[in-house]
C-alpha cells in the first residue's frame, strides 16, 4: 500500500502544481477586473464580475486538478457530482 501512495505522488504533485496556476490566474483576472471597473459608476458591478471570475477559474482548476490526479474521475461525472 505504501508503494502505491509513493508512485502516485508526482502525479499529487503536478495536480497540485496545477491548481496553483490557476489559483495564480484567478488572482490575476480579480485584479484585473477590479482595476478596469475602479474608476467607473458602477464598480460594484466590477466587484460581482471579478468575483464570480475568481471563483469559475478556481472551480475550473481544481475538477482539471482533481481529473489529473484521479484519471478515473472525467469531467463530466465530476459536474454529475455537483
């Protein structure tokens, strides 16, 4: 049983490595949206966009983290399972 839990250990490790990107990228649009809509009337809209983009780029990273460490688990049955 431990060899099995050290040979699936690079692949925990690229999913994880893959989840932090898109952690990273979803950082990255939230700042993004926030400083496009500073400036305008309507930055409580900014707010509500940057937030749902944040967390649509994190839900999509982790099923596509979650699919690389579980190759049984497609993406489809991970949305079933939502």
């Amino acid at each position: 049983m431990l060899d099995a839990v050290v040979a699936r250990l690079p692949v925990l490790a690229v999913g994880v490595a893959v989840f932090v990107v898109f952690l990273l990228i979803a950082h990255l649009v939230r700042w993004a949206v926030r400083r496009g809509t500073r400036s305008t009337r309507r930055a409580n809209v900014g707010i509500v966009m940057a937030r749902l983009g944040y967390f649509g780029i994190v839900l999509l990273g982790g099923l596509i983290s979650v699919t690389i460490v579980a190759p049984s688990m497609t993406p489809a049955r991970l949305v079933s399972l939502l």
